[in-house]
C-alpha cells in the first residue's frame, strides 16, 4: 500500500492499495486496520455502499455536529469524485479537488471531517464504497449545491444529472448560514 497527501489539501489522503489483476479478475485487500492506522487513518465505525447508473451525482454532502471522515473508494465503473474545502478560516476554503476513482486504477482517498463530499457516474453504472469515523446522523444532514457558480467544479456530465430530491434543493456555500459550516481546527 502506497499513501500520500494531496498538494491542495494536506489532510486529504490518496491511497493506492496492492492491486493483482490476471486473466481470473482482481484481487485487492480493501482495508487493514493495522496499516490503515499506520498511516494515519482514524478508525472506522461503518461502512457503506451504493450503486449508481450513468449521470447521476451524489452530493456535495457533510454533517455538521456529527462529522464523518470517510475512506472512499470504487469497486466496479468509474466515478469523477469532488472534496470541497467548507471550512471557515480554512486558507483553502471553497476550494475543491477532485480524483477519478475506479477499479481499474484501485484508488482510495481519505477525506476527513470538514469537507464537503459528493461524486457523478461516468461508466453505465458504478458501485462506491466509503468507510466512515462516525455514524450517518439523518438529522445531522448538510450539503450545497452540486452547481454552485462560485465554486464551478467542472463535472464531466454528458447531461443533466440524476439528482435526489434533497441534492437539487441545497444552497450555494454563500447561502449557507456561518454556523452551519464546519470551523478550521488548525
């Protein structure tokens, strides 16, 4: 296993997983506490999965009192995967990053509390995982909107995307109200 920090976001972590490919599939071992905590990582208390046909965006979500680091990943299709700076006072606040994840390149990213996270389909359909430090809070839910002007992340949507009810309702960063936003802890 290969990590390192993201030049923009320090905190943000990639990792790249052995991965054995051979005429018979892959093989890879996605996650191993021991090595997982020896680089960095917190621990993890569940774990989640989720399955998405082409064009649909899942995001820009976070909790607020009941804030999730995430380890992220793709264990079939491809996803165009965005993390937003929303922390206040952060230096990199409102700025994004994003990665392509997918099986063919085995990648990994640990996003810890703090950041706004979401991600759209690019294959036909895509199945995504995420390890998360705290458990999913319903009443604890945020998020902006996955086309904020201001930010301008560059999706690459062939169309308009696939959204939930909730995704196509959430404000603009500058909408959302200071004490809705996660506080810099450095």
């Amino acid at each position: 296993m290969k990590y390192w920090p993201h030049d923009l976001f320090s905190d943000v972590i990639m990792i790249e997983p052995r991965c054995f490919n051979d005429a018979r599939g892959y093989f890879f071992e996605g996650f191993q506490a021991n090595r997982y905590a020896d680089a960095g990582l917190p621990p993890f208390v569940q774990d989640n999965f989720s399955r998405s046909s082409k064009n649909t965006l899942r995001g820009l979500h976070y909790q607020l009192k009941h804030p999730q680091g995430k380890l992220i990943g793709v264990t079939s299709g491809k996803v165009y995967d965005v993390v937003v700076d929303i922390r206040q006072s952060s230096p990199t606040f409102g700025r994004w990053i994003s990665f392509e994840l997918s099986m063919d390149n085995c990648m990994q990213i640990y996003i810890p509390p703090g950041y706004a996270h979401g991600f759209c389909v690019m294959s036909d359909t895509a199945d995504f995982y995420y390890k998360c430090t705290t458990y999913y809070a319903p009443t604890d839910e945020y998020g902006l909107i996955w086309n904020d002007p201001l930010l301008n992340i560059d999706w690459p949507l062939l169309s308009t995307p696939i959204l939930s009810v909730k995704d196509q309702a959430y404000p603009t960063l500058q909408e959302i109200h200071p004490d809705h936003l996660p506080r810099c802890q450095s």
